[in-house]
C-alpha cells in the first residue's frame, strides 16, 4: 500500500491530467514565410513595421532561439507535420515526394483523434508521396476557405493560418511591377518603407539597385504583418481569444539571398511567439506576458507540443521536446539542423548550435552559397549581385557568396550576427568548434541520417518501401562507415585525396560516392597524381560514381571519353542522374561541349513521367541555369523554365 503523502500526490498529478484534458484549449497557428528575425521590429529591428506581431510579443513569449529544420518549405513544411526530421524521413530535398512509413500520419490527425477540429488555410507543400492522401488523413478540411468557424458547436479547434506575402516570391522574384501590384498596392502610402528608411545588411553592396530590392522585405513583411492583425480581429469578433494559445513563427530563414536554401543561421533561425489567455497562463513554463526566453527550439518539437496540449497520446516516433502542458521535456544545449537539395539546385549541410554559435558542415562545398538555383537566377536582385560581381564592386564578404565554400563555417552570432567572420580556423574558437564536430557526428550517427544516400538512391527506395525504415538495418546501411567516407568531403590536401582515391575501390557503393564527391571538391593541383584511378572510376558499376568521376575526369584532365559520358548522363532518362549530372556541369569552366546536350534536354517535355511535374521541372531548370550562365536564354521570370 502506498503512503497517504505519495498517494495524495498521485492523486493530484491525475486529477490534474484529468482536469487538463477535459479544459481544452483552442489552438491557432500563424505561420509567414521566408522571414528572419532580423525584418521584425520586437527582434530589435526599428526600421520594421510590425505591429501586431510586435503585440503578439509584448503579451506573450518571444523566443531568440528557435530554428526550423530545414531552409526550404517543402522539407521544413515535412518536420512540421510529421514531427520528425527530414534526415530521418529521407525528405531533405526540395519538392521530392518520396515515401514515408504507413503509420506516420501528419500529427493534426493525433489532434482530431483527441476530439479537436482541424483546419488548414491553406499551405500544404509537405513534400511527401500520395500527398493528397496524406493532407486527408491529417485535416478535416483543408482549403482557403477552412478555419475555426467550421467546427461543432463547443469544439476544440486547432486552426493553421499561413501569409505567403514575405515568400521569396514578393521579395525578390516576382518581377518588379507585379511585386508592386501585389504588395505595394496593397499598402496605404503612409505604411510603405521606402528604400532608404533602413540599415542595409553587411552581406550586400549599399547601392541604390540593391536598396530597391532589400525594401520589398520590409514592405512584405508589412502587408504580412496587416493580414495577421485582421485575423486577430476575427479571433476576437468571435469572442475565441480568452480561449485559444496562439503560435506565430516563420516556416525558415530569410528568403533573400544567402539566407534560405543555405545552412547557416540566416536560413535557420525563425521568428517565434506563443501567446497564452489567462485562462491558460499556467501552461506557460516560461512565465506571462513580454517575457523573453533563449531556449532552443526546433520543428521537431511542436508536433509533440501540439499532442499534448490537446490531451493526445504522442506516437514513439516522434522524438521532439514538449515544451509546454503535462510531462514538459528537459531544455537541450543544442541543435542539429539540416539543409539539402533545394529546386535544382544539390546540396548537403549539417549544422549544430547552442543558440550563440552556428557550426556547420558543407559536405558539397565545391558550390558557393550563392549556387545556382533557377527561382533565384530569374530575380533582379541576383542579377544585380552577379553584375556587381563581374564589374568587381563587391567587397571581399560579398564576392565570396559566389565561391567555393570552406568545409566547415563557425559563425559568433552574438557578436557577429550577419555572420561575416568565419572564426573555424581562429585558435579562441578551437575549443566551441571541437565541442560542436563531436556533437554533430553522434548525432548523425544516432540518427542514421539517410539522407547520406544520394537522392538517386533513396527515389529507389521509395518505390519500394521507405528511407525511415531503410535506414534502420545496417546491412542496408552501414552507417559507419559510410559517414566515415563522407567527413572526408570538403576536407582539401593531397593526404585525404589519397584516402578517398583508396577509398573508390571499396565494396560499398555509398562510400565509393562520397570517396567521388569528394575527391569533386579538391582542387585540380592536388588531384593531378591521381588521373588514372579517378578516370578507372569512370567505369564505376554505380552510376552516381561514375558521373561524379566524369565530372572530375572532364574538369581536372581533359578526358574525352569524360566529356562524351557526361553528355550521356544529362540525357538520361533517370531525373535524379540527370540533374545530378548538370549541377555537375554548372561549376566547370569550359561549358561548350554539353551545349546542345543540354538545350535538346531543355526542351523536351514531360520525359519523367513518374511525379512528372516535380522531376520534369528541377532538371529543366537546371538546364536553363546552365544556358543563362552562358547569357544563351534571358534570365527572367518569364524563362522560368
């Protein structure tokens, strides 16, 4: 028999979670898009007008340290629905539609199994097979006409709102006079920030073209900001704010250059606000209204949040902190963060931060962080930064956007928040830099990060089963070795080119792709003494090793048989070999050869009919890249593709 004193407290810990679950509260998500924290005025920003959300902030709990996992939506958009990271779920890369296991359910469906409604207004993009299925599965309605208004009498809501006026879109690659339409307009001529009214950023040239570009940020974020204080009205017109916790956040980093698509804290770091009711200030851990909090967040934490406040059952494989309601999870000291293929254009980071300092891994770091990716080519703004460039008008942080990057970045945020001063290499830092390596590859390795496979690969096991579970075996996935192989890549010197030419010979194909990638990312003075085996590799069973070994055969020697391969693989009929094939192509310095390869491949239509949008659109625009790299197609919204 238990004593009267812990049967009390049992007794009062289950009346407690008896008394929560029958006081539900009603939860409303605004998300926006595309937004640092910098462009918001409660972040310190006092050339921003953001009032409500401002508001939102002086009432609730701002957060300094929230990140999304990704730094593109559709990847980003998969954490937040399923709760669990794109590393795992092997849905990293932008727009790929790739499978997840059949009990991962979108976690609104958790809700609803625990009596709430849910809506969803309207951004889906979650990046994930039988997508519209899957949208069922999780919402009661999903539409520009769903919200809270739709439920029974008395019931529980949660209600997601998402503003696209601060998407990248808006930003910077509309062009300019639909940008004017589609927000300028909408502005009262007193609400308009003119492009003069702020401090540029550091990582951009202070001209008058690249001002006129930076104030379509303000002013988005102002049309945004108009947009939620209307909802609130709404929320209050229908006397639903004294019962409902509001969350407000961006779906990942700055959508302007050097910020979304690149795994840095610009992509990653969010604005976040969670507004309690005094009805539910006692959910609050962090105190009641203006408090400030550093506590590090992620997306992989809200789905479990969102479980437990409505009084739900949180399924095991979502491994996300609660943050908030019964059985709060203890604070972490850092974060893993991951960035991947966004559009056509590849990549491969894997980052760590404590909230004060960015650690990140460039495993593809033969392209520059300002890459080719077609949705950003198109714009004015990028225009004008490669013309700035070319006309040597940008000074030595700007211009290396466009270089080879270093294969790690350690940036001080505190006293360095536009990340200007790479400190990897700095003797004070040696200490936070090793603490952060170590933390990054027991991560990896904990988490078996699948997505360590090429994307070739992991499509094809997604028309079998499912990278989740794939990654699971390790005699499907050695990932030991294997992510030895690949904490090579971006390492420069001729004593680890030596290991990653031993390393082509391997039995395991993924370690003789990542001994090829990154043996891509030496430079050619290191790579000279090693011709015969990377060119030997050309004949790589393993078409993703055989491309990449192409492409160091074409670029470092000159190698005929090199080039013709290459042109073969840019018009093969496999979108990820493909695409992986002209990104290739995209950083070599003699182009010609690929040509009329690449113009043929341009225009051909629909050649990969499976989820023949998404691959039919990433390589055609990978294929315009290349042309607008060499001035043979204008680079404008209307040559999108």
């Amino acid at each position: 028999m238990l004593p009267k004193k812990l049967l009390l407290i049992c007794s009062l810990v289950v009346f407690g979670d008896i008394a929560f679950a029958r006081n539900k509260p009603n939860i409303l998500w605004i998300t926006i898009e595309d937004t640092s924290p910098k462009f918001i005025g409660c972040y310190g920003n006092k050339d921003a007008r953001t009032p409500a959300i401002d508001q939102l902030a002086k009432e609730g709990v701002r957060f300094t340290n929230a990140f999304s996992t990704g730094t593109v939506c559709s990847p980003s958009r998969t954490a937040l629905i399923t709760g669990v990271k794109t590393y795992e779920t092997g849905t990293g890369n932008h727009r790929s539609n790739y499978a997840l296991p059949a009990g991962m359910h979108g976690f609104p469906h958790y809700l609803q199994q625990a009596g709430y409604h849910t809506s969803n207004n309207a951004k889906t993009d979650y990046n994930v097979l039988n997508e519209k299925q899957f949208i069922a599965d999780a919402w009661n309605e999903s539409s520009g006409k769903a919200g809270w208004w739709n439920r029974k009498p008395g019931q529980p809501f949660f209600s997601v709102f998402n503003y696209n006026d601060s998407h990248q879109s808006r930003t910077m690659t509309d062009a300019y006079p639909k940008y004017v339409k589609n927000v300028l307009d909408e502005l009262p001529e007193n609400e308009r920030i003119s492009e003069n009214a702020f401090e540029m950023p550091p990582i951009y040239r202070d001209s008058p073209e690249m001002r006129k570009q930076v104030a379509r940020v303000y002013n988005s974020l102002k049309l945004t900001d108009n947009k939620i204080a209307k909802l609130l009205k709404r929320l209050d017109d229908d006397h639903l704010r004294d019962s409902t916790i509001i969350f407000f956040f961006g779906d990942h980093g700055e959508g302007i250059p050097r910020g979304k698509t690149n795994g840095i804290d610009l992509g990653y770091r969010v604005p976040f606000v969670i507004w309690f009711p005094p009805m539910y200030k006692h959910l609050s851990p962090w105190g009641e209204g203006g408090v400030v909090t550093d506590e590090l967040i992620d997306f992989a934490d809200l789905a479990p949040t969102l479980i437990s406040l409505a009084g739900g059952e949180i399924p095991a494989y979502m491994k996300g902190r609660k943050l908030t309601g019964p059985g709060r999870s203890p604070q972490t000291d850092h974060l893993v963060l991951s960035s991947d293929r966004s559009d056509n254009g590849i990549d491969m980071v894997r980052s760590v931060t404590d909230g004060r300092y960015m650690y990140s891994r460039n495993f593809m770091p033969f392209m520059p962080e300002a890459r080719y990716i077609r949705y950003m080519e198109i714009s004015e703004m990028k225009q004008q930064m490669r013309k700035d460039l070319a006309e040597k008008k940008l000074d030595n942080l700007q211009s290396s956007l466009f270089a080879d990057r270093p294969a790690e970045f350690l940036f001080d945020l505190k006293n360095d928040p536009w990340e200007t001063k790479n400190l990897i290499n700095d003797p004070k830092a040696k200490a936070v830099a090793e603490k952060m390596r170590k933390q990054l590859s027991a991560s990896l390795l904990k988490s078996r990060d699948v997505m360590f496979l090429p994307e070739y690969e992991i499509a094809l096991i997604s028309g079998k089963g499912n990278a989740y579970e794939y990654r699971l075996s390790d005699q499907n996935y050695p990932m030991k070795e294997i992510f030895a192989a690949a904490a090579l890549s971006g390492t420069r010197g001729k004593a680890i080119a030596a290991q990653q030419v031993k390393l082509l010979t391997n039995t395991n194909k993924i370690v003789r792709y990542w001994a090829a990638l990154g043996l891509r990312s030496q430079n050619a003075t290191v790579l000279k003494p090693f011709g015969k085996e990377i060119i030997a590799g050309m004949g790589d069973e393993y078409q993703p090793v055989s491309i990449t070994c192409a492409a160091i055969g074409y670029e470092v020697f000159k190698n005929e048989t090199a080039a013709a391969n290459l042109n073969k693989s840019v018009n093969s009929d496999n979108a990820e070999l493909a695409l992986m094939s002209i990104n290739y192509l995209l950083y070599v310095a003699d182009k010609d050869p690929f040509i009329e390869t690449i113009r043929k491949v341009q225009k051909a239509e629909n050649r990969f009919s499976d989820e023949s949008k998404s691959r039919n659109y990433k390589v055609k625009a990978a294929c315009m890249d290349f042309l607008g790299s060499l001035g043979l197609v204008p680079n404008n919204p209307d040559f999108a593709e």
